[in-house]
C-alpha cells in the first residue's frame, strides 16, 4: 500500500521568500508522485507530476520539485514566494500497478506574509 | 479550466435521503474517478470507472455507487446519507487509466447532509 505524509499542516513564508513543502512517500513499488494546489472553494489544480523520467521536475507557476527515491521524498520548491501562490497544497502517490487510485497527504495551507 | 464539469455545485440533503451527483469528463478521456474530501483532509478515493467498468474501488461503503455512461460522463449514487457523508465531492478524469497519465479535476460538487 502507498501513502504520504507531508511534514507542516501549516507553512508561513514572506512574499519574496523561498518556499519549500516537504512530502515523503512510502510504496512498495516504483511511484508516480504528484503536487496538486487548491485555492479556496475550488477543485485541485495540478502542480507537477513525476513519472519516472528525470529526477528534478518543474511545473507551473515557478514550482519545481525533486523526486529523492534514497530520502523516498518529493519536496515542492519555489525560489521567491507571490501572494497568489496562498492555498492549499496536496502531496500524493499513485504506482503504475493496478487502479489509477491517487493517495494524497493531509495537505499543507501555505499563507504569504506581505 | 480543466474541463471537468460537476453538478450541483452545492447541495443540501437530510440524513437518510439519497443523492445524485453528476460529472462530465473532459472531451476524449475515458476514465473517471470519484474523490471524497472532507473538511480539512485530503482527497480520498472513492471508485475509479473505465469505460463503462468500474476499474477500482476504494474503501467506501456499497451505498456508494457509481455509473459511467458510453459519452464518458459519470453518476456518483448515495443512498442512506449519513451525517459523516457531508464533504466537497471531486471528480476527476484522464485520457485513459494509465497511472502516468494526467488526472484532471473539476470544481466539486459540496453536500451537507443535515
């Protein structure tokens, strides 16, 4: 079985400020691993998605993040912080055996600091 | 704008009823899938259908149902709502149920079950 976990219910930066959400993984098989963002009372919006091919994956608005299968993390990076970037952040797993079944993290709220 | 279109965007219901929740895949996919969230938690699967078959279930209750219809769109069914069931109701779709491919959500349909 797979599962997340994702370190910080809640991360607050300065706009300006790196941000960096931590996500470790746990699967008994090779995983797909995927960041997906959510804004107040809307549905979740891909980030950045990695699937086996190269290690450091970017995504939109300037987030990137890199799949470590020694540390099993999958941490989402972005250099300077924008008051846009304030939501609600989901972390979450999937293997390319059976359904294509997501398991998302407990999510991480992240508030920008004006 | 993912394409995924959900409806009722809200809706209220009294325990025990019966609710029908409805979702239109984006134009060409073929696989939906049903996510429950809660207040404050993660997506949680619910069941994944693929051509009209339902190609995975999660651990959701048989008054949990679901139908997929030969354009794709999707019903999630459930009977005998309870008080636990009031949450944000995701659907989301992918061009095929390979895990590696794109899993797009709509909006969500909200239920209050009172």
């Amino acid at each position: 079985a797979q599962s997340v976990t994702q370190l910080g219910s809640h991360v607050s930066v300065s706009e300006g400020a790196l941000v960096l959400l931590r996500c470790n993984y746990s699967s008994s098989v090779p995983p797909y691993l995927f960041w997906y963002v959510q804004y107040p009372n809307q549905g979740l919006q891909l980030l950045l998605k990695y699937t086996s091919a190269a290690t450091l994956v970017k995504g939109i608005n300037g987030f990137e993040a890199e799949f470590k299968k020694s540390e099993t993390s999958f941490h989402l990076t972005k250099p300077s912080a924008h008051m846009s970037d304030a939501a609600e952040y989901f972390c979450a797993v999937t293997t390319i055996q059976g359904a294509q079944k997501l398991v998302f993290g407990q999510g991480t709220r992240l508030t920008i600091n004006p | 704008e993912t394409g995924v279109t959900q409806s009722p965007t809200h809706l209220i219901k009294t325990r025990g009823q019966q609710v029908t929740l409805r979702c239109s895949s984006q134009s060409g996919h073929n696989t939906v899938s049903w996510y429950q969230q809660a207040l404050g938690q993660g997506p949680q699967f619910i069941f994944q259908y693929y051509r009209e078959e339902e190609n995975g279930r999660g651990n959701f209750p048989p008054r949990f149902s679901g139908l997929q219809f030969p354009n794709y769109s999707s019903e999630l069914n459930v009977n005998a709502l309870e008080l636990d069931d009031s949450a944000l109701y995701l659907c989301a779709s992918s061009l095929d149920r390979g895990s590696g491919n794109t899993i797009y959500f709509g909006e969500g349909s909200w239920l209050t079950v009172v």
